[in-house]
C-alpha cells in the first residue's frame, strides 16, 4: 500500500466544508464567517456563542484515486458527520464537495439516487443490515434499486458473499449471525455494485478485538486488489496506522493535520496528536526512508538496510554501526544513508 | 404527591422549599374561601350567571357545521352500507363448521396447537349459547371497521413521519383523541349518519385508528439509523427506503398497533350498540341487563370476552413469532369445516336454535338469586357500608355525611372546629420537624375530607390545581392546568366535572392503594404473581362493557357498582407498573444495597422502591387514564357527573351538550395526566434515567 501522490483528479475533493446543526445554520455560518473575515476558528467561536453546533470546520482534503484516507479522532470529534457530508446523508452547510470533479452540494435529489447506485458503497458501524432479508437479499438490495433483473443480481450476490468469505451462509438472516459476519455482509453489500468510491464509517468498532484484526488482515487483502478510493473513519490510532495511505486528524470538528502514518507519529503537530501517538510503538510504524539522508559516495556494503523497513527492524539490524549506513531500494541500489543515533533519536523524539 | 418533590435544601419552616410554598398557598386560597363562605357564597358555588352557555355555543355552531357536511356524509354513509351489508351476509350467512373451521386453521397457522385449540373451543362455545348470529353480526363490523382503522392510522403515521414538522401536532391530537370519552364520539357522529350500524363502524374506526398511527410513528422513528441510512445509500427512492426497508424493519412495533388496533375496534362496536339498530351481542349485552336476566347476560358478555381473548391472542402471536406453522396441517383443518359444512348442508341446525348452554344460564340465573337472597342482607351491608362511610363523605364532605341516621350522631360546628385544630397541631408537629410540606398537605387533605370533593371551593381547585402543576412541573405546566380548568368552568359545567372527579377520585385512590399493594406483593412474591398475571392479561382484554356486567349482577345499579366497576377495570395498571418498577431495579444496585448489610425489606425502601417511582407513577397515570375512560361506560349503570351528561346527550341526540361534557372529561384527563407525568420526569431526573 504505497502513498498514491496521484496527477489529475482527486477522486474525493472537499472545500472548505462547514457542517453546522441548529436553527437557521445556513444563514448564521455566512454571518458568522463574514464577521470573523474568514478567520475559521472565529466564526466557530461565534456560532457556538449563539447555541449551534459545528460539527465540521472549514475541512479541507482531497483523496486520490486507489487511495485509503483515515479520518480519525475521538467521539464527538465529527468524523462520522465528515463522511455524511461527503457521502450526502447530511447535506452540508457550506463548502464543496466534489467527486471526480462533480459538485454534490448542487447535485438534484435523481443524480444523488443515481450515483449511489452506481459509485458509492458505504458500510456503517452497527451494520445497517436490513432484519427482514436473508445474507443474499441485503447484499443484492443495491442491484435491486438499480433495477437489475433477479438472476443477474443473484449471480453478482454470490461473488461478492463470496469474496468476503460467507459462503454457505447466503440464506441466513442476519440476526442468526455473528457481530464479525454481519460486518462482512455489509462490507459485500457495499461493495456489490462495484463502487469506485467506497466510505466506511467505523466499520469494525463494534467487534472484539480478535474478529477486528482478523477484519483488517482481510480488508487490507480486498483493497489490494480492488483499489477503491477509500475514506475511512476509525476512533482507533493503531488501527488508522495499520491501514491507512493518509491519515486526516479530528479535533471538536477541525482537522489538526493531515499526513502519512510515518508523519503523524513522528511530527505530531500538536499536544493532541502527540497524545494520540503516545502509546504507539513509534518504531513500528515510522519507515527508514522518513529519516533517511542523501547518499554522498557510500558502498552498498552494510547490514543491508531498505527503506521500506520500519525503524524498529533497521535499528536492530545496525545496533552495531556507529557511522551512516547506506539504505538500499527495492532494486538492490544506494538511494540514501541513514544515521543510527538519527533512528534512535526519531524513536526517542516523543519523549522530549 | 407534593411532598414527593420536597428539595433537599428544605432547612426547617424557614425557606420553604417550591412544594411547601406550593401547598402553602392552595391551603391559604381554601382557608380564606371557607372563611369567607358566608359572606360571598359565590366563592364555593361558581354562579350560574357567570357561566358562558359553551354546550349551547357548541351546539350551534357544530350543528350548523354538521347540517353543512351532512349530505356528503349521507352519501358516505349510504356507500359504507355495501361494504357492511356484505360482510354481514358473509359473516352471518356463512355455515358455521366452515367459520369454525378456518378460525381452527388460522390459528394452527400463527400459534400451532394452542392457538388452533383456543380458536376451535371458543367458538364452540359461543355456537353452544347461541348468540352465533348475533356474535358474527358483531364480527362483521369489526371486519369492516378494522381495515379503515389501520388504513387511516398508518397513513397518518407515515405522513407523521415524512412530515416532522406536523409530527407534534399530530401526537397532540392522538392524545386528545384517545383521552375523549368514546360515548363523546357518538353524538355527532349519530347527528351525522342517523341511527344504524354505519354510527357504530365509523366510530371504531376513528376510536380503533390513533393506536395504529401511534405504533407506526413509534415503529418508524426506532428503525436503526444504520439502517435508514444504507437504504439511502443504497440507491433507494424515498418511496422504495420506506415500503422496502423503514416499514418492513418496523413491523413487530406495527403488529402491535394492529393488535390494539383490533381491541380497540372490537372495544368500540360493543360500546355503539347502545345507539341500537344492529342485532349484535354488545345489544344483547345490554338488552338482558336492562331486564335483569343476569344468566343470558354473563352468556352474551362471554361471547365477547371470547371473541377479545381470540382477536388478541392471534394478532399478538402474529406479532411476537416469526415461527409460522404448517400450512398444509392449517389447509387440512380447512377442509374438514368445508367438508362438514358441505356434508350438512341440509341438515345443519339454525345456529340461533342452539340451547345447549340455556340450562346453565338458567342455573346460573336461579343460583343468583338464591345467592343473592341468602347474602344480600351481607352485600347490602358492604354496599352500604362503603357508601356512607367511605364514597359519601368524600363527596359532600364529613360536615354533610356525618347524620344520626347512618354514623350514630350530628355532625357540628365544634366538630369541624376540633377536626381543623388537630390537624393544624398534626401539621405544626411535621413542620417542626423538617417536613414543611408533608404538614401543610396534612391539613389540606383534611380540609378535603371535612369539606367534601364535590363541593370544594372552586378558587381552592383552580389554586390546588396550578400549585400542583408548578411542583411537577414549572410555570407553564401551571399555566396550561389553571387554564384548561377555567374552561371547564366557565363551561357551566363545573359541579358535574367535580363529581366525575370524586367518582374518579375515590376509584383511583382505591386502585393505587390495593393495586400497589398487589404489584408489591407480586414483585416480593413470584408465586403470587403466577396467579395474579392471567387475570390482569384477562381484565385488559375484556372489553369495558363487559365489566359491568357482573357488578351488576350482586350489588345493582348505583354508585358503589360504578365504582366497582371502574376500581376493576382500572387497576391492573397500577398492579403491573408497580411490579414491574420494583422488579426492573438494576441487578448492581442491589448486589450493592445486600453487600452493604440491608435486609431484603430495607433493599426494598431503600433501594427498589425509589428506583421504582417513575414508572409507578407512570402505572398511577394510567390508572388514571383508564378510571376516566371507564367513568363515562359506567354512567350507564349509575353514576352522576359528567359520563351522565355525555350519555344523557346521545339519548336526546344533543350534539352541544355531547361535545361540551366530552371535551370537559378530556381536559379533566388530559390535566391530570400531564400533571402524573410531570412529576413522573422529575423523578427520572432525580434519577439521572
């Protein structure tokens, strides 16, 4: 799962995005930002005086196409509100949001129905599983609202159920099932229409730790393959540095920073970031390449370090070296040196 | 109730809490009223001249509407006639191996055995009294009522739905409209259609449709969010999210509303045979009464209860299983009615015919009066007793009731004087020791007692009232009761509406006493509770006609069977709230009282029963409720007041009169509801629930 810089269109683009709740948001968020001169945290400040809510400030990110974006905070933090907007469950009180380059807040209520029958997939915290229908007829609803015909459906049904390893379970209801194989009908549900933008809000909060790892190792499996364009809501640090190409930081509605596992961990911005990262082993996450430096005429002799090896592992394979060592690419080339006291350091750079 | 709300920070009789202040003031408005009383009598007799002639006002003005849409109703009524007709023929004409053979099957096919066994005998055993014709008659009204019920009730809660701006408004109506007494309902509905069955089906329609409307907006607001949104994001149209997926995820909470539906529809077709003009058993129910064949009767007010525990037991079974049996057995049971009815055809006899159970009705009859002859000196002595020493002072007061003839001497002025100064002394003890308001309340009580509920001082009421409602409550709450009472008042209604109010009163009071008791008895006591459970399950299926069949029968008509009759219908909330308060407390929380040394009697006031207040109150308020509702079918058998007008007004078909009396019984239920529930709320927030 490489970081997907990407050229052209983001698959997600979101502009300045306010989600406020209260009576006459739309009004007072236009007052407020042109009193406070654009000055965000102002105008928050002055909505919550007046008794609204903003539940998302002025959200600005983009998600590239294949790529698995985390939005993570604690409860309360309007991460979940973030993907409604986005998604459209919600519509937001000021902003853009823009799929592959489409305006949804202008959208009609028909193109809204047509694109989620067509590119999105979502699936939710507590399942959202329909009690009324078996495995197979929850999965095959989305085929069914696009009006596909009942074998045609049925057929792409079992795929799915299929590739998220249900088989033999198509006519159970859901209530005969497990919290962990209910989540993964409403992961074949989301993904039965073949999205090419896929939310997951929280998707795997609800289960015990050894079914969510269990989860993950299959999530991470199935976006391999499918390279959706993914935004991901999670409460959860180790999972967000788990899975996620980028991670977006919540903070009572703001994003606080935006950046790779490796940054996030190793250049908190803020007390709060750095809170959240405390209890990650650093060295696990964090990649040789972050604290690489130019290679200047060195050898490719050494312990062999490469630059996709996590700080942990490379430290322990030059505990003995006291000069830089060369870092190699995946072809076997020089592409840098790195400074064992700068491992140790980076792996010490939270305590100060 | 006051004292319940005294504030912590109560210190002594020097700052009062809000409920002393309260109860401080109503004790001052009654002091000065019955001190004042022979100076200005109007201050307890609200004078007549001051009365706006609201029935009147009413009347007009509805007659004048109702003459305006009468014709379109004609026609309506003239179309309804096909429908009912039909269904009639079908329901009466239809051999009856046939009716008992897919009732049996209907209930193999939702509840296997029991289900299939409760179908066959009962309606076995209505054939076996036969009133078959007449019990189909009355079937075939709820046939027809039921569909238009449900079909209105879920319609207004989808629009209560899609709609939330209307959602409050439409609660509020729902609320007056199941408060509003169901003979109200009658009299302009028989100004409009004229005499005949039509009255009868439109009225449970309306009467059987709020229930439904209620549990569809319940149903649908509690389908889980998750839910809601993956139809959305589904790709679902906002008709195909709600009939694909909102209303099916909702259906246990909607057959629940059908389930009521139904009682309420079969409730309200037995109550519309008091206009006449059908031949079903609810008109037979009250023919046998009226000559006082007790033996037919009870006969007649089985079939119903029958038929309620049949119509209930299937459409709760369809509610709570998903299990259906096997069809095939339930098309077998089928063919066996059609093949006995086709076999004799010629020969079946006239259901009507049928007199097997007549000796029985006969024996009961004869064991009746002997009963009766043998022990209606001992009734007449409870009957009695409980009149003169129990419901007569608490409406015209000790200072009325207290005669040589019944309690041995006269009642004085001195009397009253030492009454009130003990009382005082009683109260000024409780003050002294931190229970101002406990005190204050003593003496109020006792000023009730000694004055009596029907002629209380209409300040003090309006006062007790507003006080009551600014304890539970707050300012506004005290605004809406003082208000909603002044109406009431000034409807020229008032002494009326203060006997309805003694009459509920003492049943209520009754009802929270002994019913408390017994839901306390069943929560300590699982046995007890095995044997108090099938007869509350079976009180609250019997429709309220039924109930006064049987007071009847031993003590006649007056205001003690009313009484009765409403105590009986009234208190199974009250008994079920209570155990289920006291039953509910957290397992923690008396893991935590036993762990601290309590015993199982202190865990119980210390622990369970304070937890519990909530939702005894909320028990109270239903007891409440059903008292009122239970009031006006009881005016039938003997009682004054308001339920009297209301039915007064349907026999001389006085539409202002009709309305008046049920809007003053609403207002009166309405009040005292919103008063229960608000301090049913502050308690739950005490609690932190």
């Amino acid at each position: 799962m490489t970081s997907q810089t990407g050229s052209g269109e983001p698959a997600i683009s979101c502009r300045n995005v306010w989600q406020v709740f209260g009576p006459n948001a739309k009004t007072k968020l236009a007052d407020a930002l042109a009193k406070a001169g654009g000055d965000s945290d102002a105008a928050a400040r002055d909505l919550r005086d007046q008794g609204l809510i903003p539940a998302v400030q002025d959200a600005t990110f983009d998600v590239h196409p294949g790529e698995l974006f985390v939005i993570m905070g604690l409860s309360g933090s309007g991460k979940s509100t973030i993907v409604r907007c986005i998604s459209q469950l919600l519509q937001a009180t000021g902003g853009e949001i823009l799929i592959e380059g489409e305006n949804l807040v202008d959208a009609s209520k028909a193109r809204l129905i047509e694109l989620r029958r067509r590119k999105l997939g979502m699936v939710f915290q507590h399942f959202g599983l329909f009690p009324h229908m078996t495995v197979t007829e929850n999965v095959a609803f989305p085929l069914k609202m696009q009006g596909q015909g009942k074998a045609e459906r049925m057929k792409r049904a079992l795929e799915v159920i299929d590739l998220v390893g249900l088989k033999g379970r198509e006519d159970s209801f859901p209530r005969e099932m497990s919290g962990g194989q209910r989540q993964r009908v409403g992961i074949a549900r989301s993904l039965a229409v073949n999205p090419d933008i896929w939310f997951l809000d929280e998707p795997f909060s609800a289960l015990d730790p050894l079914i969510r790892r269990q989860l993950q190792d299959e999530f991470i499996n199935i976006q391999a393959t499918l390279k959706k364009s993914i935004v991901f809501i999670t409460h959860d640090i180790a999972e967000a540095l788990k899975i996620a190409d980028r991670i977006a930081i919540m903070r009572d509605g703001k994003i606080v920073q935006i950046g790779t596992p490796t940054e996030i961990v190793l250049k908190p911005v803020d007390d709060y970031v750095r809170e959240f990262s405390k209890d990650v082993v650093k060295g696990r996450h964090a990649k040789v390449a972050s604290v690489m430096k130019p290679a200047e005429g060195v050898n490719s002799s050494g312990p062999g370090l490469r630059q996709d090896m996590t700080l942990e592992a490379a430290l322990a394979s030059c505990i003995s070296h006291y000069d830089p060592v060369p870092v190699l690419c995946g072809e076997g080339h020089v592409v840098g040196v790195v400074d064992p006291a700068d491992l140790a350091a980076a792996l010490q750079a939270e305590e100060t | 109730m006051i004292a319940d709300s005294e504030l912590p920070t109560a210190r002594g009789g020097i700052a009062l809490s809000t409920g002393a202040t309260a109860a401080l003031i109503a004790l001052l408005t009654g002091a000065v009223c019955i001190a004042l009383t022979p100076l200005v009598p109007w201050l307890v007799k609200f004078p007549d001249a001051w009365a706006l002639p609201a029935a009147e006002w009413i009347g007009i003005s509805l007659t004048w509407f109702l003459d305006l849409i009468k014709p379109a109703m004609r026609v309506f009524s003239a179309l309804m006639a096909y429908p009912m007709d039909s269904a009639n023929t079908l329901f009466t004409g239809m051999p009856w191996p046939l009716m008992i053979g897919f009732v049996t099957a209907l209930g193999w096919y939702i509840g296997g055995l029991p289900m299939a066994a409760l179908g066959l005998v009962g309606l076995g055993f209505v054939l076996a009294t036969g009133y078959w014709l007449e019990g189909m008659a009355t079937l075939a009204l709820v046939a027809v009522s039921v569909p238009l019920a449900l079909f209105m009730g879920a319609a207004i809660g989808i629009l209560a739905n899609e709609f939330p701006r209307f959602k409050s408004a439409i609660q509020t109506v729902l609320d007056v409209m199941q408060t509003v007494p169901t003979f109200a309902y009658l009299t302009p509905l028989l100004f409009l259609f004229g005499f005949g069955p039509v009255v009868g089906l439109i009225a449970s329609a309306i009467y059987a449709a709020p229930p439904m409307a209620r549990n569809m907006i319940l149903g649908l607001e509690r389908v889980e969010s998750d839910i809601k949104e993956a139809a959305v994001m589904s790709g679902g149209t906002r008709l195909q999210q709600l009939f694909l997926i909102e209303i099916p995820s909702a259906k246990t909470q909607i057959m629940v509303g059908v389930n009521q539906c139904l009682m309420a529809a079969l409730s309200m077709v037995i109550i519309a045979a008091v206009i006449g003009g059908f031949k079903d058993i609810g008109w037979e129910v009250l023919l046998t009464m009226r000559k006082a064949y007790f033996g037919p009767s009870l006969m007649a007010g089985m079939v119903i209860v029958i038929f309620a525990m049949i119509i209930d037991r299937y459409s709760s079974k369809l509610a709570s299983d998903r299990i259906r049996h096997s069809l095939r057995v339930a098309v077998a049971i089928a063919m066996i009615g059609v093949i006995v009815a086709v076999a004799s055809w010629q020969s079946l006899p006239d259901p009507s015919a049928i007199t097997l159970l007549d000796p029985v009705s006969d024996w009961l009859d004869a064991g009746l009066t002997g009963f009766l002859r043998e022990n209606g000196a001992g009734l007449d002595g409870l009957k009695n007793g409980a009149m003169f020493y129990g419901l007569l002072p608490l409406k015209i007061g000790l200072d009325g009731a207290v005669l040589p003839f019944t309690w041995g001497f006269q009642w004085t002025g001195g009397m009253s004087t030492a009454l009130y100064a003990t009382a005082a002394a009683a109260g000024l003890a409780l003050a002294l020791r931190g229970k101002a308001t406990l005190g204050i309340v003593l003496v109020i009580v006792v000023g009730i007692i000694e004055t009596g509920l029907a002629e209380l001082p209409w300040p003090f009421v309006l006062v007790g009232a507003g006080a009551i409602g600014w304890v539970s409550g707050g300012r506004k709450l005290a605004t809406f009761a003082v208000v909603m009472l002044a109406l009431v008042l000034f409807s020229g209604l008032w002494e009326r509406a203060l006997l309805s109010l003694y009459m509920s009163g003492a049943a209520v009071f009754t009802c929270a006493i002994v019913g408390g008791g017994i839901g306390l008895l069943c929560a300590v006591s699982p046995l007890a509770w095995r044997f108090v459970l099938p007869i509350c399950d079976m009180l609250q299926t019997i429709p309220l006609f039924v109930f006064l069949i049987p007071v009847l029968m031993f003590f006649q008509i007056g205001e003690f069977s009313a009484f009765l009759a409403i105590c009986l219908y009234a208190i199974v909330p009250m008994i079920r709230y209570t155990r289920h308060g006291l039953i509910n407390t957290p397992e923690e929380m008396i893991e935590a009282a036993v762990s601290s040394g309590a015993t199982e009697w202190q865990t119980m006031v210390e622990v369970r029963a304070p937890y519990a207040a909530p939702t005894i109150l909320l028990g109270l308020n239903q007891t409440i409720l059903y008292a009122f509702a239970m009031l006006v079918i009881a005016a039938l058998i003997g009682t004054t007041g308001l339920g009297q007008s209301i039915y007064g007004a349907l026999a001389q078909a006085d539409v202002g009169l009709g309305i008046a009396s049920g809007a003053a019984m609403a207002i009166l239920a309405l009040v005292a509801d919103r008063l229960v529930q608000g301090f049913a709320e502050e308690r739950r927030q005490a609690l932190g629930l």
